[in-house]
C-alpha cells in the first residue's frame, strides 16, 4: 500500500461523529478532543502570557469577580450536558484590550474584555448570556468541527492539527469557505448559551435584554464576520424566552 493512501485510511478511521447537546446535530470530528484542547489551551497560555507582558490581563479585579461568579453555575450546567466539561481545566481571565469582546476556547478557556463589558453596561444577568454564549461554543466542540471540516476543504487532508491551525489563521479562501460552518456555530451558540443561562438560574428578560444592547447598539465585535444580524438574533432570544416562560 502507498504511503499516501496508508494515511488517509488511518485518518479515515480515526475520524469520528460527534452531536451538538441539545439540538443534536451531527458533526465529523477528524482530531480528537484531546489533541484539540491541548493545542487550544497552548494558544491560551501564549495569549495570557502576552497579555500579562503588557499589563493587561486582569487589571479589574471586581469584573474578574464578577466573571468567575457567574461563570461557576454556567460551568456546571455545561458539565450537566456534556460531562466530559467536568475534566476540563476551565480558567476565566479578563483584559482591558480593546480588540477582545469574549472568547471561550476548547476545553474551557475564558477571555472577557473589560472594555466591551462596560460599553454595553452590562448586568449580572446580561453578561451571563454573553460568558454563556461563548461557553457554549466550547460545550458543542465548535473548534474541533472548524479544524475538522478544514482538514475535509484540503486538497490533501493528510496533514497535522498544527498545520491546518497555520492554514486557518492565514487562508482567507479557506476562511471564507468555512463561513457557512461559522454563521451555523453563531447561532448555534446564541441558543444553547441561553439554554445554559436557563439552566443556570438566569432570568430570560436578561438575556433578551442582552441581544436588544447588542441590535441597538450595532456593536461591530459581534455584528461582522459570521456572526448573523443582530436584529435576527434578538428575534431569536424573544422566541427563545417565551419557551422557557412556558
């Protein structure tokens, strides 16, 4: 058998079907959680490590606070859907970078930007609907499809996660034909994030509340790219909010 073709049958088996929790949507994962994970969490500690150089990670201590407050019940509903969250190595960090709105990596790694928080004045109840739309995207492994589905766009799909990590961060092609797949993850986030904030004990008037900041505000951290409109994504949170009242 030829060398080439040994790897792309190894890979083959090695891929497997993943489900979304709660909508249960199908998903192909070609690297495991494992492998994803570690090479998330070695972004985030590059990233913190950066952040700290620059005296910017952590500067205010009462949002820091605050975060890992709400994000502590967040963390256990997540777990209660997906129970392999429970061996994660969840951190909560802020920073007063301006380009940071949120971000959850693989495997519970949160960055909070202080900045966007008070932009948006947000609520205990608001800001558990933006940390649990971002910990929902680490809930539904939506970096291990993004790489995954990568590896199924390449020519020849035999290659390293760091690799296919390289190509997305500079392929703008390969960004824009896995656009599709980020709208899908968007707004899958915003509906298992509010589930999660359900869960969580949240009110659903916040986490509507928190949508009509974002449409009236017309925040570009959160409009551009793939995230959908904002005005969709408010009539989604007012539907949303009806089920859990019912």
């Amino acid at each position: 058998m030829k060398p080439v073709c040994a790897v792309l049958m190894m890979l083959a088996m090695a891929a497997a079907h993943g489900q979304v929790p709660g909508s249960g949507r199908t998903q192909e994962l070609s690297f495991s959680a494992e492998e994803v994970d570690s090479r998330m969490e070695d972004r985030y500690i590059d990233r913190m490590v950066d952040l700290a150089a620059a005296g910017r990670l952590d500067e205010d201590h009462a949002l820091l606070a605050r975060l890992r407050y709400i994000s502590a019940e967040l963390i256990r509903a997540a777990i209660e859907l997906k129970p392999e969250a429970a061996r994660w190595e969840w951190e909560v960090h802020t920073t007063s970078d301006p380009e940071v709105d949120a971000i959850c990596m693989a495997g519970g790694k949160i960055l909070v930007g202080s900045a966007f928080v008070r932009q948006l004045a947000l609520n205990d109840g608001e800001l558990a609907t933006l940390l649990a739309h971002e910990v929902a995207h680490a809930v539904a492994e939506h970096h291990r499809e993004t790489f995954s589905e990568a590896v199924l766009l390449n020519r020849f799909p035999a290659v390293p996660l760091d690799v296919v990590m390289a190509r997305l961060d500079s392929d703008l092609s390969l960004q824009i034909r896995l656009s599709n797949l980020s709208s899908l993850q968007e707004s899958e986030a915003d509906q298992l994030g509010m589930v999660l904030a359900h869960r969580a004990g949240w009110s659903a008037s916040d986490m509507v509340s928190f949508y009509r900041k974002l449409a009236e505000g017309e925040q570009a951290a959160l409009v551009s790219g793939a995230y959908p409109a904002t005005a969709s994504r408010l009539s989604m949170a007012k539907g949303m909010a009806r089920l859990f009242d019912d």
